[in-house]
C-alpha cells in the first residue's frame, strides 16, 4: 500500500484556492463546488457521511447524509470529497464515505490525502501566523482555532501539530488502539507505533475508561510511558492533554515532550 501523499494533496488545495481567488476561511464552501461543477445535495444515503459520484457529463454530485446538520461538519465533508474530485479522478467513479473516513490519516491513502487536502483548504498555512505555531500545545487553543477556521477539531489539531515548532505528537485512538500520529518536525524522533495499543498508565487510557470528555495538560510521572525505548534525561518531563469522544470512542492525545 503506497503512502499518502500530503505535498500533493496541499499543493492541490493551494492551486484551487489560488485559481478560484478564494481568501479563507470566509469562503462559502458550496460556492467553491459550485463553480467546479459539483452539485451539493441532502438526505438519500443512510450508511455514510457522505457519497461522491461522477456523471458522465464531467459533472459530480456530492450528496449529504441527512444527518449532518452542524455546519463544520458539513463544511469539512463538501471539503473532503472535493479532495477526491482533485487528487482520485481515475481510481473509481464513486467514493462513499463514513465519519471515519472523515478523520482517517491512517490506514487508507486515498481518504488520508482527502483528509489533509480538506484540512489545508480550509487552514492555509499562510493563514496561521509564526506566532500561533510557537504556542504551547492544548485543546483549548486548539478547539478556538477550529471555530477560527471553521473545521473540525482532528483536523486543526493535526495542522497546528505538524506546523508547530513545539516538540508534540498527536495521537488518534479508537478501542484503546493507536490509529495514526502527527509530529511535529521538532518531534521528528518520537514516534508512537500505529496498532499499538494505548499505554495503561496513560493520562489517555485512564480518560477513557471513565469516558471523560476532556483532560487538561498533566505532567506524567515517566515519558517512558509512551515512549519505552527511548532514553531520557533526569530532566525530561512528557505532558499529555486527552479529548475523548464518547459517541465515535476516538480519543485526541496531545503529547508535549520536554528534553
């Protein structure tokens, strides 16, 4: 299976920004389907988020399930299958997606790099000063920049990680299991292996079992805790931040190395 490829996906979303004269993030996102060709539709599907289908006249339709009704996430799925339309014209005529998918920069390539192209059309990197990305890390800040920007919280927290020059890993869990990581270039080293499971004496393991939404930046005792083969000085300190959503048991772990 090839890897994703993020460089494409943001190069793709910058030229669609740049071609169309769109200024995020105050862009009506239909508007942009609009001019490409994409009819925006609600309701007809029941076992996906959302569902894009090409016609033969080169024309699409990207159709809603009617359950969404948030505009974030309305605006994040049109994003993410405008994504598809961009980067998969040839791979297959449709492309049905779950909520999963929605949050996947994991294990397929195909919705990883509809993903990342969602998240930096909505989030340009031009948009988000220096100043921002040498914060220290917490969902707090993160969640505001999600409403800034109008996205979801995965994908402000996976641009701010892998933009920020703070040493921090982001984590993605479901079922106590690691699903995918973002790192940050100074935090290019620390790398917590996609399968594994959740550490037991985890801030995020803990959090989970008591299905508690939110845990604040805490200083863990070891940051062998997460990281058992690597070597750390008496002075390292490792601090976790865990948002937990009870509804899709997926857990967001922010973890801030100090070494």
């Amino acid at each position: 299976m090839l890897d994703p490829n993020y460089i494409r996906a943001e190069s793709r979303s910058f030229s669609l920004l740049e071609k169309y004269g769109i200024v995020p993030p105050d862009f009506d996102i239909k508007d942009l389907a609009f001019v490409m060709g994409i009819e925006v539709a609600h309701g007809g599907i029941s076992d996906a988020d959302a569902w894009l289908v090409r016609c033969d006249d080169g024309k699409g339709i990207i159709r809603l399930s009617s359950s969404i009704t948030e505009g974030v996430r309305e605006r994040f799925s049109i994003a993410h299958e405008l994504g598809h339309w961009e980067l998969h014209p040839d791979t297959k005529q449709g492309y049905l997606c779950t909520g999963k998918n929605l949050r996947d920069y994991g294990r397929s390539p195909e919705e990883a790099e509809a993903n990342w192209f969602a998240a930096t059309l909505l989030m340009p990197r031009f948009l988000i000063p220096d100043l921002i990305l040498k914060r220290d890390p917490d969902f707090a800040f993160i969640r505001n920049l999600a409403k800034d920007f109008r996205t979801s919280l995965t994908a402000a927290a996976r641009r701010f990680v892998e933009l920020s020059k703070q040493p921090v890993v982001l984590v993605s869990s479901s079922n106590n299991q690691v699903d995918w990581i973002a790192r940050s270039k100074s935090a290019g080293y620390y790398f917590v292996q996609p399968g594994n499971m959740v550490p037991q004496y985890s801030l995020t393991a803990e959090a989970v079992a008591a299905s508690r939404s939110e845990s604040p930046m805490e200083k863990m005792d070891d940051p062998h805790i997460w990281f058992p083969d690597l070597n750390f000085s008496e002075d390292s300190e490792l601090f976790e931040s865990v948002r937990y959503s009870t509804e899709l048991d997926n857990a967001l772990t922010l973890l801030w190395i100090l070494a």
